[in-house]
C-alpha cells in the first residue's frame, strides 16, 4: 500500500473530534463514512461540520461552492460492518474507556481489509497493549488529533514495535497530503508531546490558584501576554537558546537538577543564538540578525492579536 491506494476513509466515533476529522479527509477530496451508534448524533455531527466549514469559508480556507460537494463526501451510518469492508484507512474516536475501544478493535480487525490502515486517536490509553491480540495488530497505529482538528495543522503520530514500516509511511505521507504536520514519536507515550506539556501547565495553574497566588483571569492574561506571542515564533525548546544554554544550566543547578545533554551542548561550545549553535544550527547568521528576525515575528504577532482583542477573555 502507498498513499495514492488510499479511496475510502472511515471514521468510528461522531463526537467531538471524529466529526471534526471526517471533514478534514472530505475537504481532501476523500469519501468518508462517519459512524457512530447513535442516528442523533450523527445527524448533530453533520451539522456541525457545515457550521465549520462556514466559518472556514469566512477566513478563506474554502469556498462557498466546495461545502455541498464536501458535505456530499461524507456518509454518515450506523453500520460499521459495511463501512470497514470498504475502508482504506480507519481513524478511531471513540470515548476513552478500554472495553469500548477494545470492542471496536476487535469488531475492525474482522470486518476490514488485510491492507487497511488502522488508526486510533486515543491520547491516554495505550491501544497496543488493549487490542494485543488482535490478528492485524501490525497494521496499528495512532494519529493524534489536536482540537479542533479541522484548524489545528499538528498530528501526533506514534507506532508500537509491531507496527509496520509501511503503515508508518503511509501515515505520514496522508496527513502531509490532507494538509497537516506530522510528526512522528519513536514509540508511544501517554499524552504524547503537547499534552504532557500542558499538563505540567495545568498542574502549576491550580497550584498558583489553590495557594491564592493569582486568579484565573490573571493566568490567562499572563499566559495569553508572554507565551502566546512567544511561542508560535521560538516554541519552548529554541526559546532556551535564545536565553542561552549556560544561563539555563546555571538556573537548573541552583535547583540542584543536572541534565547531561545541556552539559554536553556546554562543554562543545554550542551556548544558543549567541553561539550560533545550541539546540538548534543558526547557520552562520550573527547574533543580531537572529534576534531582530525574533523580534519582527513577535511584533507581527502582538499586532495581530492586539488588532482582534484576543487577550480580553472570550
């Protein structure tokens, strides 16, 4: 299989994301069938993909006359027997509890292809060891949705030693083709990248709010002020370049933490955008023309969200 074999798409789950990732392989130009058990549910998911996609067609993403032919693409159905007979690539979003996905599974590794793609979307739970026992368990892996899927361009995707090399390919080269970043993990890992980040976030959040050290508004706006210009421009890891890599192992030190890579990035000289080198290679660019590329992607940035008062709450 490669990704031009791919036709037919199938979604398990309506809810708040499975409608979400049905539209994004419509708009692609795929057919896709969104099941789900619930006849209302499906129907509320259709509406609100044509809620989406109106909103998309106002930023320009897609126009007016594409969304009838969009909404054509997708089949809505409570029959997941027929569906996965006629799948290429099967994404599953059902609710996070292991009996249920395990259900479905099981359900897709009888009804499906030997060639079909078998993805799940799960954030928490490790698919791999659920459905271990599966017969296409080769044919396993996860791609991670970020909400809401049919904006945000990142998909975390991550196989089990199991998987095999061309579903991880085909992966990659299907999200690439619908318009989105991949990005591969070496293995799976509960919350993958993002999550596991915002996690350690939302945990000094209700810190700060249990010891009655700042309110919730004052959190957001302290956030919205400082990392939401910052990091769509350095992100967190380059960010520490821009600090730089000794001031940073100085800080860690007084907290009594050694991490050995940034020692090794020290003990090479590699200090960040003042060494023009540090987690990342600067290129042979001076300092001066990496911090005012910065600092004109931040202004552009602030502008912007100055111009719409997104730092007011919404």
């Amino acid at each position: 299989m490669n990704v031009n074999s791919i036709k037919r798409i199938l979604i398990v789950g309506a809810g708040t994301m499975g409608h979400s990732i049905a539209q994004i392989y419509a708009q692609a130009g795929y057919d896709v069938d969104l099941v789900d058990n619930n006849d209302e549910k499906l129907i509320h998911a259709i509406r609100l993909i044509e809620s989406n996609l109106n909103i998309l067609a106002e930023f320009k993403r897609v126009y007016n006359e594409e969304i009838p032919k969009i909404l054509n693409r997708i089949n809505p159905t409570t029959n997941l027997k027929k569906a996965a007979e006629n799948a290429d690539l099967i994404t599953e979003v059902v609710s996070e509890v292991p009996e249920v996905k395990k259900s479905v599974f099981f359900q897709l590794d009888k009804y499906c292809s030997e060639e079909a793609i078998l993805a799940s979307n799960t954030s928490t739970l490790d698919i791999f060891k659920i459905i271990k026992n599966i017969n296409k368990i080769e044919r396993v892996i996860t791609h991670h949705y970020y909400a809401p899927p049919h904006i945000i361009p990142l998909v975390e995707i991550a196989p089990s030693r199991k998987t095999s090399k061309e579903v991880i390919d085909v992966s990659i080269r299907i999200m690439e083709k619908v318009g989105k970043k991949p990005i591969l993990m070496k293995k799976f890992a509960p919350l993958y990248i993002v999550n596991k980040i915002q996690n350690a976030i939302t945990g000094a959040m209700y810190e700060l709010i249990t010891r009655g050290l700042a309110t919730p508004k004052q959190i957001d706006l302290a956030l919205k002020t400082s990392l939401g210009i910052k990091l769509p421009v350095v992100g967190q890891i380059q960010s520490q370049d821009f600090m730089g890599l000794d001031l940073i192992n100085d800080i860690l030190k007084t907290r009594g933490i050694n991490v050995n890579f940034i020692n090794d990035k020290i003990e090479q000289g590699h200090l960040g955008v003042k060494s023009g080198k540090g987690f990342y290679d600067y290129k042979g660019r001076s300092e001066q023309e990496i911090l005012e590329k910065r600092d004109r992607l931040c202004l552009q940035i602030l502008e912007l969200l100055e111009k719409i008062n997104a730092f007011d709450p919404i």
